[in-house]
C-alpha cells in the first residue's frame, strides 16, 4: 500500500506551503550571511588613474566586502615599491584643470591651452604632474601610496598579472611583498564569476 495514500490533500497542500515558507527563510539567511565579493582589473598605471582602483577597493573593504584587484598591464605598476606615476594630457581631452597656485587672478582658473597642444609642449607632462599632486595635496587628498597601504590593511588581496610580469621582464623584487597571487587571467577569471560586481578601470 503506498504510504501517502494515507495523507490528505489538505495535509499535503500545508507540508509543501511550510516547506516553501522554511526553504525561503533558509535562503535569506544565507544570502545575509554571506559576504558580498567586488573584483576590480586596474590596467592603467598614471597617477590620475591609480586613484579609482584604490579608492574603490579600500572603500568595499571598509563596508566589509571581499575584494580582489587584478593589476594588468600598465595597471601593475601601482604595485611597484617605488612608484614614480605621472599625467599625461595626451588622449585625454578632460586634463584642462584649474591651477593650485599663483596670482589670485590666475589661481583657481582652467589653463585655456587644447590637449592637442599641452601634449606638444615639452616637460608639460611634468608641469601636469606636479599640479595634480600640489591640488590634491591642498584638498587633502591621500597619496597612492597611502591608499594602497589602507588596502592591504583591510586584506584587500592584490593580484599582480603574471603574463604581463613575463611581458615585461619584470622581476618580482621590483614589486612590493604583499601581492597575494601571480596568476594569469585564467586563474582570475573564477573569482570574477562568483563577485556581485566586476569593475574594469
């Protein structure tokens, strides 16, 4: 004889609804428990460009997230020890920025030159350079130094792109010692796919 034959349609009807009920409670507490994951690929190495990865990466670790950062080409720079960054104005038709110092009739104002031009200009490159880190200082904006340091202190796991070490001919003593892997972008890839949110700056 078959054993659910015994039980009623109602009694079935209120076993599946307390399952449905027990099984939706169990997954919201798993999903609260778990510890939301953010991979970020940093492929740029210039001192405006540093700043997105860290700031990002520090920003997550500090709500408590799981964060990663694939440094990739020009990106694995930032995690040289000594970090020599600069801005260019070449291809980036935003760079026209407001001068730190000077005369009050000057200070504060955009420099009226094209990019086209600036990147023409020799030791302009320099001059841009000098200006960003003078305006963020006096805002009192952090050093990428600074801020990858508040990434490793919050366990942020930095990952050098072992390709473009080999590329490049780096050596690893050219790199700080708290790179957590150097694997390929195979190796990475996995821990993207289980991330809520993957960034590429």
């Amino acid at each position: 004889m078959n054993s659910t034959a015994s039980v009623s349609i109602p009694a079935m009807n209120e076993l599946e609804a307390w399952f449905d009920q027990r099984f939706e409670e169990k997954m919201k507490q798993r999903e609260a428990a778990r510890t939301p994951a953010m991979t970020i690929i940093a492929t740029k190495g210039t001192l405006d460009m540093a700043y997105p990865p860290f700031i990002l990466a520090s920003t997550a670790a500090a709500l408590g997230w799981d964060v990663s950062v694939f440094f990739t080409f020009y990106g694995l720079s930032l995690l040289k020890k000594n970090l020599d960054l600069k801005v260019t104005p070449l291809g980036n038709p935003a760079m026209p920025m407001k001068l730190p110092t000077g005369p009050a009739w000057i200070q504060g104002k955009e420099l009226p030159i094209p990019t086209s031009v600036m990147s023409l200009i020799p030791g302009f490159e320099g001059m841009a350079t000098g200006m960003m880190r003078k305006t963020m200082d006096k805002k009192g904006i952090a050093r990428i130094e600074e801020l990858r340091g508040l990434c490793i202190e919050a366990e942020v796991k930095l990952v050098a792109c072992q390709m473009t070490v080999d590329l490049f001919d780096y050596g690893k003593d050219d790199f700080i010692p708290e790179i957590e892997e150097w694997v390929g972008a195979a190796s990475f890839l996995p821990r993207a796919l289980s991330a809520e949110v993957n960034l590429f700056v």
